[in-house]
C-alpha cells in the first residue's frame, strides 16, 4: 500500500473510532438515565398515587429527560462530524485505488438494504433523543397530577 493510501486508511479509522467512541458515550448516559428515571418512578409510585409531594420528582424527570435528550443530540452531532471526515478520507482511498471502486461497492449495499428494509429510512437518533423527551413528558405528567 502507497504510503499515502496508508495515512488516508489510518486517518479513515481513526475516525470511526471516534464516531464509535461517541456512540458509547451516549448508550452509556442513556442507559443511567433510563435507570435513574426508573428508579425516581419507584418512588413515586411507591405510595400508589401521586401527591404534591412527587411535584420535586416530575420536575427531576423533566431535567434528566431534556439532559438526556440534548446529551444525544450532541454526541449525534459529534458522531456525524466524524463520520463526514471518514467518509471524506475513503472517497480520497477511493480515487487513488483505481482497482477497486469503494464508493460503486457502498452503493450497491446501501441500495440492498434501502430495498430489503423498512425501518432504513427511520433515523435512530430521533428514536434516542425521542425515548429521553417521554422522560421529560411523564416528569411533567408527575408534576401536573402532584400539583392537583
């Protein structure tokens, strides 16, 4: 491999392990959150209705779901960042690898999948930063019910 190829190659990695690292990050706080979030409705739920004494608890869900909620949208925003300059490296091992053509062979798989699945066209980070916004909405549920 020309020692260019071999920069591009290890710059390619290098950010996809950094769009890993992003991703990890953020299934790792998601799943704290999830755990807090659960562990605040146990306490709430504990004496079977909720009381003005479970408003400070709504109010705690509301800032860990919209915490949560923004903590994902960045670390996706970060994750794409990387995924651009990696994409930008192998269309660069692209153009200096005249026997194989990447960008024709990503093409085909992508139009593969595309084809053989529905859920392809659903992004996952809404589904991420959607799951933390309910947080939010049943911490306002929590503080409205408690306030009656």
């Amino acid at each position: 491999m020309k020692e260019e190829n071999q920069v591009l190659w290890s710059m390619y990695q290098e950010h996809c392990v950094q769009g890993r690292h992003h991703e990890t990050q953020r299934s790792t706080v998601t799943s704290i959150l999830l755990s807090i979030s659960a562990a605040i409705l146990a306490l709430v739920s504990l004496d079977k209705e909720i009381t003005r004494a479970d408003i400070p608890m709504g109010l705690l869900l509301i800032v860990i779901g919209l915490f949560g909620a923004l903590f994902c949208a960045k670390h996706y925003e970060r994750f794409r960042i990387h995924m651009k300059r990696a994409r930008n490296y192998r269309d660069a091992l692209d153009a200096n690898i005249s026997e194989i053509d990447i960008k024709k062979l990503k093409k085909i798989a992508d139009e593969t999948h595309a084809s053989a699945d529905i859920l392809s066209t659903l992004p996952l980070n809404k589904l991420w930063v959607f799951l933390n916004v309910l947080i939010a909405v049943i911490g306002v549920f929590v503080a409205l019910v408690g306030s009656r």
